[in-house]
C-alpha cells in the first residue's frame, strides 16, 4: 500500500543515526518530500563538491536502508526498487545470511591477501562456482574484484591457453570500463568517449537483434561467423566473448540458434568461447545462469554483481585446462577473493540454492513480462518487450518509423524516480526501460512499481 504523507517527521536519518536495513524495512513506497528531499539534497551538494563530475548518478536521493524491495533515503522516502543496484542486490539487500557471514568473518580476520597466505572462503567459493557453472568437465575459478577485472582476466587466460591474440565482441556489448574492456564495450557515451586509444586485436561482430535485425539465429549467426573468418580468421583468434542476455546494450536476448551456431564454430576451431555473466548470472533469469536458457556451455564464465550480495566479488571459472594455462603468479590480484566478500557470496549461494530464488526469478518474470506485454498492446511507443526471468525490458520508440527514442526513455524514468520507483534505462540508443528487482520483492509492491511505470508513459503521451 502507497503512503503518501507530508512530513519528514520519523525519517530514519532524522537524528543522524543509521537506519536498520534489510527485509525489517516496511514494504511500500512511502513519499514523505519531494525527490530529492532538503537531507538528499544537502549530500547531492556534498558530492558535487567531493566527488569527481564522471561519476553520475540515477537517483537523487542519499540511501540510507534498503531490504526487501525498497530502498529508504535520508528523508524517510520509501522508493520501490526495480534495479537491485543493477543486479547486484539480487538475493535483496541486507539479506541476513550475507549480514551474519560478514559480521563473523570481520571478526575473525579481513585480509591476508590469498597470494600471500591462503584461506578456505576462497577455495570455497571457487569450489560452488566449478559445480554452479554449466558444462559436466573438470573446472577451477580464479576469484577477482569487479566484472571488468573477471572478463579482461578471461582474456588473459584465453590468449595464453591458444598462443592468439585476436578477440571478437558483438555490436551492443558491455564488457566494463578499464582499457580492454572498454575496447570490448561496444557504446561510445558515456564509456569511451575521450578515454582511448584502447587495447589491440578487439574486434566486433554484429549481434543478434530480433526486433531490429529480422533474422533467425542461424542467419544471424552465419553472418557473424562471416565477418570473423573473413577479417581477422579463425587461426588468430583467441576468443570470442558474448553476454548470452546483453545487459547494458539494452537487455537483448538472441534469436534461437544464434549462440548453439557461434559455439559449434569456437569449438571446431580451437577459440575459447567466454560467457559474460556478469549481469544475467545467479538466478537473475530464472536460472543460476543465463546459458542454461540456450544450452549454452561456454570454455570460460565470467561473473560478478549478484555473487556476493552487495559485496565486490568477481571470477572466472571454466575449463580446468584452460584455467590452468596462466603461469603460477600470472593471475590474482591484493583484494581480489577477498574473505568478507567470500563469506558474502557463500551466504548468497545459500541463499540462491536453498530459498527458490531461481524459481522466484521465474515468477516475477512472468508479471514483469505480462504487464508490459499488456502495455505494449495499447501503447504503440513500447516497440519490443523482451527478457527472461526477472531480467525484462521495454524499447521505447517513435510509433510511426520505429526510430529509437531515449529522450522518452529518460523523461519516463525521471518520471518514476519522483514518485517514488527507482527504474533504469539501457541500450545502445539509450532508449531501453530495464527492470531487475530483487529477487526478494513481493508480487504487491512489483504490481504496484509497474503501475508507476504505466502512469509516467501515459504522462509524457499526455505532455
């Protein structure tokens, strides 16, 4: 049930203290000010002065508490969440497996650093994900930070175990902000514009994109295939890299048969297929991993965001003869497995493995994918709806020339924040609507979320 009251009186940072988080929090969205209120708004100024201008932000409010599927501010506003920090909250925030695993491992110790002495949290962790990740083989993980250290690490490793050099992303692609991966990443604003010159031997191959391609996945696939052989050849080809749902790009799923085609190639010539699941894995889709949707079993995985329940955690797990082809000290890194993170991301396995989350995923796909197929219905700007499990967006466009349109996009999401629903945009055009709730959130408060969504789009057809 919506609140919307007029004062601040009760907001959980009225009195400076720290609000208690996690599923405790009141289910609802509660507007006690406008977005921002005076309390965002004084450490909105506060960042402006400290912190550097590239380093954005989609909601005008100072966090304060967050569970379940709401994210409290400074001013006791209540906002429904749609975007689990993108991704990362997915077993909901605070969840109090990860709280309890993290205050025993702070207590015990918070870094040795595993090159240095190792600890069992690690091995633990490498030894869910060797069982979690798709493909019945023999399989080791390497533990990271973030997903850009994972997928450029996963490069590292692929050209090591082939003695190539040259490796294929797709059009549309987000592989992270470092300097392969920004090479990788396909979107100019706001990754890469001004940053270069970018790393050697990336290549790009186009995707699948159903609503705007037309093609099957086999004809899809032949026409990438195509362009790999023809300009940089299968002989100097290290690895091909591929989100199986492309996250940032706009939440593409391919067409059936465009990933069992790029597979069935990387394996009859040698090229280490590697899976970015940094934003489709754990649960997210309505399975542990978005390759299992297309029977997908890629050489390498990468992943991050929803590992570790809000802690920074990333690996890569794949072949163990793959894995091992990196020299002893070739790989690691001071922080990267690091045993809070670990104990968070086991608690969050738990958590995923034992409290249907995967099956959770399922069923808030099919609401997610029921109301905006709805909406698509009477609302000719919505041109595509698309995803799987709770990983779904809409394409906004121009109705009459199908054109993309971001500004509508933006003025929608906008929209929404004020009242009280965090949504975030994607996609290459930047016109792409993308929902990711928590796992944790309740069929009410969605429903509800999404009836925000539905009265922001017929706000802006009305403005």
């Amino acid at each position: 049930m919506t609140t919307l009251d007029t004062a601040a009186d009760g907001a959980p940072a009225a009195t400076g203290g720290a609000a208690a988080g996690g599923p405790g929090l009141a289910q609802e969205r509660r507007l006690v000010t406008p977005i921002p209120g005076p309390r965002s708004q004084e450490l909105l100024d506060r960042k402006a002065a400290a912190v550097a201008a590239g380093v954005g932000h989609a909601a005008p409010i100072a966090a304060v508490a967050a569970g379940g599927g709401v994210v409290v501010d400074a001013d006791g506003n209540s906002l429904i969440d749609l975007g689990s920090g993108i991704a990362v909250t997915s077993v909901g925030n605070a969840h109090p497996k990860v709280v309890e695993a993290v205050q025993r491992q702070a207590a015990s110790f918070t870094h040795t650093c595993f090159m240095v002495s190792p600890y069992e949290g690690y091995v633990a962790v490498a030894e869910a994900l060797n069982r979690l990740t798709p493909g019945d083989f023999p399989k080791k993980s390497a533990l990271f930070n973030s997903g850009a250290e994972a997928v450029e690490n996963a490069v590292k490793i692929a050209r090591k175990a082939t003695g190539r050099q040259a490796v294929v992303a797709f059009d549309h692609a987000y592989h992270g902000r470092t300097n392969l991966t920004m090479a990788l990443t396909a979107k100019s604003m706001p990754y890469k514009s001004g940053f270069g010159p970018f790393a050697s031997e990336v290549y790009r191959a186009p995707m699948s994109y159903p609503y705007r391609d037309g093609l099957t996945g086999p004809a899809a696939a032949a026409k990438a295939l195509s362009l790999i052989e023809k300009q940089v050849g299968a002989d100097n080809l290290a690895a091909v890299i591929i989100e199986p749902i492309q996250g940032e790009g706009g939440f593409i799923v391919p067409a059936e048969g465009f990933l069992a085609a790029i597979s069935e190639w990387c394996t009859a010539n040698g090229v280490v297929l590697i899976a970015d699941e940094v934003q489709s894995g754990f649960a997210r889709t309505g399975a542990m991993f978005a390759s299992e949707h297309f029977g997908l079993v890629p050489d390498l995985v990468t992943t991050a965001k929803g590992i570790a329940g809000g802690l920074p955690l990333a690996a890569v797990t794949g072949r163990a003869e793959i894995m091992d082809a990196a020299h002893v000290g070739g790989l690691g890194g001071t922080y990267g497995g690091n045993p809070i993170a670990c104990a968070a991301a086991l608690a969050s396995i738990d958590a995923f493995e034992t409290e249907g989350l995967v099956e959770r995923a399922a069923e808030l796909g099919e609401i997610l994918l029921g109301r905006m197929r709805a909406l698509q219905a009477e609302d000719p700007r919505v041109g595509d709806v698309r995803g799987l499990g709770a990983m779904v967006a809409i394409e906004l466009v121009d109705p009459a020339t199908h054109a993309p349109a971001p500004a509508l996009a933006g003025a929608v999401a906008k929209r929404c924040i004020a009242q009280g629903v965090v949504v975030l945009t994607c996609g290459t055009y930047g016109n792409v609507l993308r929902f990711l709730p928590p796992l944790s959130i309740g069929d009410a408060l969605l429903h509800e979320g999404l009836d925000v969504v539905a009265a922001a789009l017929a706000a802006e057809a009305a403005a």
